[in-house]
C-alpha cells in the first residue's frame, strides 16, 4: 500500500517524484518500459525555454518561466550538463516586426528577464551564419540547452536514494477505486495507493478518461530531428528559432549541451502513440527550413536522424490538478513544448498539491544532491593517471567516437537505478552516440553489460522487451 503512485518516469514524473522525496511518504513510480526517460522526455530539442511563447497567465507560461530560473542550481545539486547559452528568435521581413513585438510583450508580461530586440547588424555580430536578409531578432539571455536524459536520470537517481521505490516493466492496464483506495492493475499485479499522479505523456488521456466523464484528448506530435557531429557543433552558438505560427515555434538549429548541432522538430500530428519513425519528407522539411535562418549548415555533417512525440492537449495548456470528479487521481497531462524547461516546476506543483492532500512534513535526512558519472575528461593528467592506476577501467576507451571508457560503463550499470540495454548504457554515458552510431563499441559494451548483470549476451536488449541483439550463433544454422 502506497501513499502515492506515479503513473511514468519521464521528466514530469521523476521531477514530482524528486519532490515527492523531500517529504515522509511511500511513493512508487511505474513504468512500462525497462528505464526511465524512454518516451517524450528522451527525444526532444533538449532547449530551456525563456518563457515567452506561452500565453500571458497561462500555467504553461508560469510553470515555463520558473522551470527555467530553477534549471541552473539543479544542474549543480544533481550534477547534469546544463549552459545558458541564450536565444534568438528571427525576423526576416519588416512586415512581420509587429509578430517579433508581440512575443518581446508577451516575455515582458511573463516576466522573462533581459529580452532584447535586435537590428540587423547585432544579429549578425552576435552569430555570423544567420542569414544575410535577417531584418531583425529577439534575443532571450536567459534560455539554455540541458542533456534531456541527464536531466530526467538524475531526478529519478536522487528520488530513488531519497527512498522513492521505481518499477520497471510495468504496463498500467485498468484503475478502480475501492472503499477510497485506488487500485492499478498491471501486467506484474495489482498495486494499491491513496493518490495516483498520471504523468503517461502521450498515454495521459487513456488514464485521464478511464477515472473522469470529462474526457481529454492527446494527440500524439511528431517532430523530426536532424543531429551533426561535433565538428558542426559551433556552426551557431544560440539557439535559433524561426517566428512561430500555429503548430509551434518551426524548425530550430541549435547546439547541444554536448557539443552537437541540432535541426528539428516538425510538427506532424499522428494518433499512432508509438510513432516515433522519421520520414522522408519531415526530414527534406527539417533540412530545407533549417536554412532559412542558418546559413551554410554543413549538412554532409549529419550523423543520424530521429523522432520524437509531443503530448499535444487540444486546449494547448498543462493540466496540473486533481479530477473534480475522480478525488485522489491527479492529472500531469498536455506536458509538451516548454515541458522539459517545466518540468522542475512541475515537480513543485505536483508536490504541492499533494502536500496539502495528504499533510506531509519534510524529512530531515533528504539528501539534495548528487554525483553524476565521473567524466575522465575533465580531470588534469596527473588526476586521470591516478584514477587508472586506482581503477584501470578507466584506461580502457570502448566508445572512441565520443572517447568512453570501461569504468564510465560499469558505473552507469551499477548506479541507482543503473543501465541494463544498450539504450540505457548510451543515454548515460553517450556510449554509442558519435559519428559511428554505435558501430564499434556495441559488442564491447555488450559484453560489459552480460558480464556486470551476470546474464548471457543472448539477454542484452538494445531497449529493454524483445529487443534483443543476438538471436542465434552462427552454428545455429550449421
């Protein structure tokens, strides 16, 4: 019997569930896949929005708004990378100034700090490939890049040292109250809980609608990614936005919180909730639109391409708060673009919420920080030999692209709630994510992985379920 189970382990549910963890209550969090950050919250833009998208008074503008002034001291208590690099939001005719204008007020209105509307000329000062027909720009100081895996991984790793328990492969299939009890039926049993929080991304809408007679409807957005190498990395230094319109803010180009640089998303809407294959034309739109704003992007750079889904909600609003009608089941739902940048706020609000409900008081022994993996790289050379003389994994480099050693790998498996795929290797090392794709370094980590887990390499997943690597040996077939 739980006090609270979340229902998803993306940003939104580990942030309330880090929350959750300051506090004197028994807190589960299911997921139906086998880690966390494997939906919506691993395939994004990785941007920390300033905040001036969203509607004046809206929750998406407020929760946006204080996400972002949060971002900074999170990356420092749970050790995740995180730059504020600033934004700009380009104007290329004077016709459309009155749009740019719109968005420097509404910022104003949200109270995002330092916007500035820049001429032609400061632009160009600013980053040299834009375009050479931009009119103009505003420029957002305060907004940033973060690892989106890093961000949701440390979250969920601090909740579950603070005491949060997680389980893994766990389909949600049917909830029911009983007696003021809720009941979750899952494919690994029955779980009981005074309180469910429902952060399922683009699978809100099936719990949501299960509990209430106000039905919801998410519909699942695809965007498109494009991903150069490093050697493209510093083609631009801020994020770059095109003016938005209806379907979100258009095709970005921006650096990565690990030295990439990034094209994307479309905005296709689909209903399949799984429907993360990039297609022919969303990625010709991604490379095409791309350019209008960045000029000479090396595109020959491109490394891979991915997709990603939004949980877009019809009225384009989060829905934070407990169902009028279902006491006891709180929505996180419509968790879309500005979610990542929310997601700490998010977290708060959930909290709050249920701190109230169920009268919680603060723990005395929360541990607010925590050490992420220890990167080799940014130790001196006398630091790094005594490191490999200490612990010689460390000496030995299985992903060469992005320069991983063995010691990287084995601490990612045996961190709390530590890596069992290559999926789960790659989102917290980077194993497997430079110019080869994984190409050389899977079978080493494979076997990293068999041996550190204790399981046959037959067992590796790529992602957990029927994802298996190896499905036979060659004598199999003799």
């Amino acid at each position: 019997m739980y006090d609270v189970i979340i229902i998803g382990s993306g940003v939104s549910g580990s942030a309330a569930a880090r929350e959750l963890s300051r506090y004197k209550v028994k807190v589960c969090v299911l997921e139906k896949e086998e880690d966390v950050c494997c939906g919506t919250s691993k395939a994004n833009s990785g941007i920390v929005h300033a905040g001036y998208d969203a509607k004046e008074g809206s929750l998406m503008a407020k929760l946006n708004v204080r996400g972002n002034a949060m971002m900074e001291q999170l990356s420092k208590d749970l050790d995740f990378p995180f730059q504020r690099v600033g934004s700009l939001v380009i104007c290329l005719r004077e016709e459309d100034m009155d749009k740019l204008q719109a968005l420097y007020d509404r910022g104003v209105a949200n109270g995002v700090p330092g916007l500035q509307i820049l001429n032609r000329e400061e632009v160009l000062e600013m980053e040299p490939n834009i375009v050479d027909n931009v009119y103009a720009a505003l420029y957002a100081p305060s907004a940033g890049i973060v690892c989106p895996f890093g961000l949701n991984i440390a979250m969920a790793e601090n909740a579950c040292e603070n005491g949060v328990e997680f389980k893994f492969d766990t389909k949600v299939q049917k909830l029911e109250k009983k007696d003021g009890i809720w009941e979750i039926y899952t494919n690994q049993g029955v779980f009981k809980t005074k309180y469910v929080v429902n952060a399922a991304g683009v699978y809100a809408d099936k719990f949501h609608n299960m509990v209430s007679e106000k039905k919801i409807h998410i519909t699942p957005r695809r965007g498109d990614y494009c991903l150069l190498d490093k050697t493209a990395g510093a083609h631009v230094s801020k994020t770059i936005f095109a003016l938005p319109n209806e379907f979100g803010k258009g095709i970005l180009v921006t650096p990565t919180a690990h030295g990439n640089l990034l094209l994307g998303p479309t905005a296709i809407d689909i209903e399949e909730k799984e429907g993360t294959n990039t297609t022919r034309e969303g990625l010709d739109q991604v490379l095409t639109k791309a350019g209008q704003n960045v000029k000479d992007i090396p595109m020959r750079q491109v490394i891979t391409s991915f997709a990603g889904l939004r949980a877009h909600e019809e009225g384009h609003e989060f829905i934070i708060e407990e169902v009028e009608n279902a006491k006891g089941f709180i929505d996180c739902a419509g968790i879309e673009s500005p979610g990542l940048t929310s997601s700490p706020a998010i977290g708060e609000m959930v909290a709050g919420i249920l701190k109230e409900k169920l009268h919680l008081e603060e723990k005395e022994n929360f541990i607010a920080t925590r050490k992420g993996i220890l990167d080799p790289n940014t130790l001196t050379k006398e630091e790094r030999v005594t490191l490999i003389k200490e612990k010689p994994a460390y000496g030995n480099i299985i992903c060469r692209c992005e320069m991983i050693t063995e010691g990287e790998i084995i601490d990612a498996i045996h961190r709390p709630l530590g890596a069992k795929s290559l999926d789960g290797v790659k989102r917290r090392t980077r194993a497997g994510m430079g110019r080869c794709q994984a190409g050389f370094c899977s079978p080493r980590t494979m076997e990293i992985l068999a041996r550190e887990l204790d399981i046959p390499m037959s067992e590796i997943t790529k992602s957990g379920g029927k994802s298996q690597i190896i499905t036979g040996t060659n004598k199999d077939q003799l």
